[in-house]
C-alpha cells in the first residue's frame, strides 16, 4: 500500500504532459487510486479497531516516516476522500467557461494542486511525527494557496491569496513552537511527546505550563480552522477561490484545524478547566460572530463564508462541552459533547460544500455574487434552488435533515449538565443553550434572506432573469452530499454510534448502548420519516389537482405600484438585513454612503447609493498594521532598482561588512 501511495505522488507530476481536458482525466484516475486505497485503510481501522501502523520510508531526517492510522484518523480519511471526490466531480462542469481563456499549463497547475491538497490533507492526518506533520501542513497551505487564485489575472484575487498564505504562515510558526516546546520537554518532536508531559505547578493566574503550550497550538490550528479573532483570511479567500475549491476548502480543509485541536486535546495526559473554559468561550463567541457577520453581508459566498466560521463555533462549542465534562468528571455529559463535535463536522463538511456549490452554480449562470442583483432562480433553476434550500434548512439545524441531529446531540449534553448539582458547571451549560439557540435562531433569519433574495421573487437583473440550469456533472456533485444530509438526518441512531466508535478509545469504561439518547434520536428519525412522507403526499396532491388546470405565471405584486423596476419593488438584501445592521455596531464598522437632498432640489437627480460593511476587528486592527508593515516595505523597495550593478553590488558589500566584522572578532 505504501509504494503504491509513493508512486501515486509521483506520477501526479506527469500532469503537465496532458491536455487541458486530458490532464482532468489524468488526475481523477490519480484520485480515484488515493481516494480507494486510503479509504480501504480507513473502513479496515473502524471495523477492527486496530490501529495500522506503516513505515513509510526508512531515512526522513534521522527518523523513519511512518503513518498512523487510528480510529480518529480513519474518520477524517474519510472525510477527506468524499468531500475531494464531489469537488473534483463538480470541477469539470465550472471550469468549462475557462478553456478559452485560460491556458494548458493554468489547467494542469489548477488538477495538480488539487491532487496536491488532497494528499496533503491525507498525511496531515495519517503522521504524528512533527517533520513529516509539518510539510503535510506547508503542502497543504502552498497548494490551497494556488487553487485560490485560479484567476490570478485578477489584482484582488492575487491580494487575497498572498494574505492567505502569509497567515496561513503565521499560524505555522506557532506549531512550530508548540513542537519545539514539547520536545524541549520530553525529548520527543510530535504528537507522541504530548502524551508524556508532567503537569508542572501554576503558573501567572493560575494557568498551567499544559494551558499555555494549549494556547500555542491553539493560535496555528485555529488560524487554520477560522476561530475568532483568528478568522480574517476566511472570508476572503473563499469567495475568491472557484466554487469547487471553496466547497473543499470550507468543507474539509479548516477542519484540519479542528483535527488539530481534537488531536493535541486527545494526548494530553489531563486536560484542565481553564482549557475547557477558554474552548467554550472562544468558541460561542467565534458562532455569534460568524452568523453576525453573515447576516450583512450582500455577496453570496462571502455569506456562506462567514457561516463557515458560525459553525466552527459549533463544532467548538461541542469540543468544549467534551472538555468540561471530562474536567468535572461527567463522562455521560462529555461523550455528548464530543459525539455532538465529531458529528457536526460530519454534517457541515456536507452541507457547507453543498451550499457553495448551489452558490457556484449561481455564479455559472448569472456571473454575479451580489444578492441585490439576483432573484427569481427558482423558476431558471429549480434544481439548484432545491440543493440550496435543502443546504440551507442543513445548515440552519432544523428537521429532518443532519444539522440538527448533531446540535441535538449537544443540546442534550448541556441539558444534562444543568440537571447536575453546584452553581458554576449548571450555569455554563445554561449559557451555552443561549447561545447555541441564538446562533441556531440567527442562522434561520441570515438563510431566510439568501434563499429569498436570490431564488423568490422577480428578477433584479438582465443576467438572473436569463439563467439556466446547470448540467448534469454539477447535479451529480450535489446529489452526493444531498444523500448523506437526508440519510443521517433520517437515520441519526447509526452516525451517532459510529462517532461513538471514535470515542471508546477515550471512553473505554462508558456503557455507550446504554446511552440515553439512543432511544430519543430513534423518535427523530421516525417523525423525520413521517415529515418528509406527508410534504411528499401533500405535493403529489397538489400536482394531481393542478394537472388539470392551467398554471399562469405573472410578475410579482407591486402593491398597486408597478412603474418602478424590479428591484425597487421587492425586499433586497440590504432592505431586508436593515434593523439587524442596526444592532450590530459593536461588531462591524458601516461604511455605507449617504445621499443628501438639498433644499431646492424639488425633482432630485438620479443618486447612486451603497451599503457596506467591515469587520471592526479587521477594518481597526489588522488592516492598520498591515498598511504600516506595507509603508515601511516600500521604502526598502527602493534598493529595487532594476540595474544589475547594483544587485551585484550588495553581496559584495555584506561580504565586505562580514570580513569587517570577523577582523573586530565581533563575530
């Protein structure tokens, strides 16, 4: 199995050698070789239970690459493949409009990269050697990095994606030091060394020496993941990257990040409430954020961008949950939580690449991202509005479909915490039932506004009014995450016991059958059953009933006005997000222009008018210092003189400064 994973890597190299349509083929016969072999590993771990250990090679810096393959790891194997494998089968369709304006070599760049990220991911999960672990990351940065700027003929695409990896670097660094710090500890440079750190005294506040290297890693793999405040990248490379990578980036690659976490919390030999603590609250804080955030804003995927960060919230919320139940000894209460984790990263990689598929599908076909100037789709493309809306009742963790399975999962936990005695533990499950019904209530109100806007209503644009649906590849690449949003909202007894198998390494005493959820989840599949049978018989009577009338179709009401346009005569998206932005200052700055009237302007010439918002902690913080370091670069700039002397010139005085220096013995 390992040759045949070497010489996979090798051969994706040939790439450039193909055709543009070729060099697609080429690749997927790659996948599909990676896709199989590594999910057949993965299905073997699960069933058995036994971890596959794996020298890779021999000699990699003075010890052996060896892949590891436990029951956590198999999971997000499988993660990986499913979601790489509707992205990829997605990519055939939307690149389509490219072939002309791009050339052979953007083409193979684009398949290579793919490749790339997919094996990266892989290896990222499978070594625990910090070496190997560590080009897993760089490789997965570097090759994200060139799939988001695709369309690098664009400046802003190129801005977007340098701001990327250079934060993707920042959080680098951080890992790195958390390794460093392991190994100056135990004498190991990994994930292993974590395992064997002694709890040392408190430290400042408190705080364990365990807590601060917590933080260490936490910084890296959440830059990685998009928690709060670490979050700035997302919501700009996601819209600038082509749909199929924002599905795979969105859906899986930030969970690297969380595998990260879930990692680093798994090894260490005992976690404390300030962890707990600091993971619950960054946590709630990065939900409300993110579906804050998503709420304002007027571009699609920049929308679907922010909710990526709203459920890393989630899946963190759960994390913490796990946390604090193991921290005062309430294994019931952190199996809850862990299981609830595990299986919201199931159900958003599913439904986070579903959505920005639909939103990709948009784009195809109308060529804009901006909500105000959509409208009406449901009738061009009933398909997608149908893979969206099934999306957006996912994502907005409502029955039948999976995001409520696993935000019921952790919603029981805290339920049960409350019922526990003492104050404190009690009142942190209580506000994480607030702030969990906040983000769910907000989520619900942000994806009533999209679907509304982009796919009810009339046309506010020339583009939207002429779209069509999209073909049959891109249909395929929907239905399959599709299938597993209904089969686990419909079946959640099954998704929950298999995440419960992830956790018995963990839990090795827990009676996980005798769980009291079991029985109440098997009630959630029935009544979901029974939902989804009497929409289903309600519409076959309608359809019946109408079969033997005729349907007219008409424009929208326009409350007895009609002169206007389209737009005017219907919410938009800034019209309907209005009262909210209202309420939201303390987390964004509006950057809204004003129209004024003069006095004696009795006919008022046409004003155009904007609505727009930053995020505060961007607009006031990292963007000043990013204008600053970007002053001070430019000055060196002038050293850029483009004459050939001068470069020839500097070494030369460095070497002579080094002899100087030498001769002083300064050193």
């Amino acid at each position: 199995m390992n040759s045949l994973i070497i010489a996979v890597f090798i051969l994706s190299w040939f790439t450039f050698a193909f055709s543009k349509k070729l060099s697609y083929w080429y690749v997927f016969v790659l996948e599909l070789i990676l896709w199989i072999s590594t999910s057949y590993l993965a299905i073997h771990v699960l069933i058995s239970g036994n971890d596959y250990i794996s020298e890779l090679i021999s000699n990699f810096y003075f010890n052996p690459l060896t892949i590891k393959i436990d029951r956590l790891t198999a999971f997000f194997i499988l993660l990986i493949n499913f979601t790489s494998l509707s992205s990829y089968i997605y990519a055939k369709q939307y690149l389509q409009p490219y072939l002309k304006e791009k050339s052979r070599f953007n083409f193979s760049l684009h398949y290579f990269n793919f490749f790339l990220l997919n094996f990266a991911m892989l290896f990222v999960v499978m070594v625990s050697d910090a070496i190997g672990f560590l080009l897993a990351w760089e490789l997965m940065s570097l090759s994200s990095f060139f799939l988001v700027i695709f369309e690098s003929d664009k400046p802003n695409i190129i801005k977007t994606g340098i701001k990327y990896l250079v934060q993707m670097h920042i959080g680098y660094l951080f890992l790195v030091a958390g390794f460093v710090a392991v190994y100056f500890k135990t004498g190991i440079f990994g994930f292993e060394g974590i395992k064997h750190l002694i709890e040392s005294t408190s430290l400042n506040y408190g705080l364990s020496s365990n807590f601060w290297l917590f933080i260490l890693f936490f910084i890296g793999f959440g830059i990685k993941a998009g928690f709060f405040p670490l979050h700035s990248w997302l919501p700009h490379a996601h819209p600038a990257a082509p749909s199929h990578v924002s599905g795979l980036m969105s859906g899986i690659m930030i969970k690297m990040g969380i595998y990260g976490i879930i990692r680093i919390l798994f090894n260490l030999p005992e976690l404390d409430l300030s962890i707990g603590l600091f993971i619950f609250l960054i946590s709630i804080f990065t939900g409300v954020f993110g579906v804050m955030s998503a709420i304002v804003q007027h571009d699609l995927k920049k929308l679907l961008a922010f909710h990526s960060i709203e459920n890393i919230g989630i899946i963190g919320i759960g994390i913490g949950l796990g946390v604090l139940g193991e921290v005062y000894h309430q294994p019931a209460i952190a199996v809850l939580g862990w299981a609830g984790a595990l299986l919201h990263i199931v159900n958003h990689s599913l439904f986070k690449s579903l959505l920005f598929y639909a939103a990709g599908s948009v784009y195809l076909k109308t060529h804009t991202r901006n909500l105000n100037k959509l409208g009406g789709l449901i009738k061009k493309m009933p398909f997608t509005a149908f893979a969206f809306l099934i999306g957006a009742i996912a994502i907005s963790g409502i029955p039948p479909f999976n995001g409520f399975i696993s935000e019921f999962i952790i919603y029981n936990g805290f339920f049960e915490g409350i019922k526990q005695s003492g104050l404190v533990f009690p009142m942190l499950m209580m506000f994480g039932v607030l702030a969990l019904a906040l983000i769910g209530g907000l989520a619900m109100f942000c994806f009533t506004k999209a679907f509304g806007v982009v796919f009810l209503g009339t046309a506010r644009s020339n583009e939207a009014s002429h779209a069509k649906e999209v073909g049959w590849s891109i249909k395929f690449a929907e239905i399959l995450p599709i299938f597993w949003i209904v089969v686990i909202g419909l079946l959640p007894v099954y998704f929950f016991n298999f995440v419960n198998v992830i956790l018995q390494n963990r839990f090795p005493l827990f009676p996980f059958k005798q769980i009291a959820i079991t029985n109440s989840l098997k009630w959630v599949g029935v009544l979901g059953i029974i939902l989804i049978v009497v929409i289903a018989l309600f519409y076959a009577i309608r359809k019946l009933i109408l079969k033997s009338k005729k349907v007219v179709y008409g424009p929208t009401w326009g409350c007895g006005y009609t002169a206007a346009n389209a737009s005017a005569n219907q919410y938009n998206a800034s019209s309907f997000a209005a009262n909210f932005k209202r309420i939201s200052n303390p987390v964004f700055v509006d950057l809204s222009s004003e129209i004024e009237y003069g006095d004696e302007e009795i006919f008022p010439e046409k004003k155009n008018f904007k609505t727009h918002v930053e995020d505060k902690l961007e607009f006031k913080l990292i963007v000043p210092i990013a204008n600053t370091i970007l002053k001070y670069v430019k000055k060196i700039a002038v050293l850029q003189t483009g004459k050939i002397q001068d470069y020839i010139l500097y070494p030369l005085i460095f070497i002579i400064v080094m002899i100087v220096l030498t001769i002083l013995n300064i050193i």
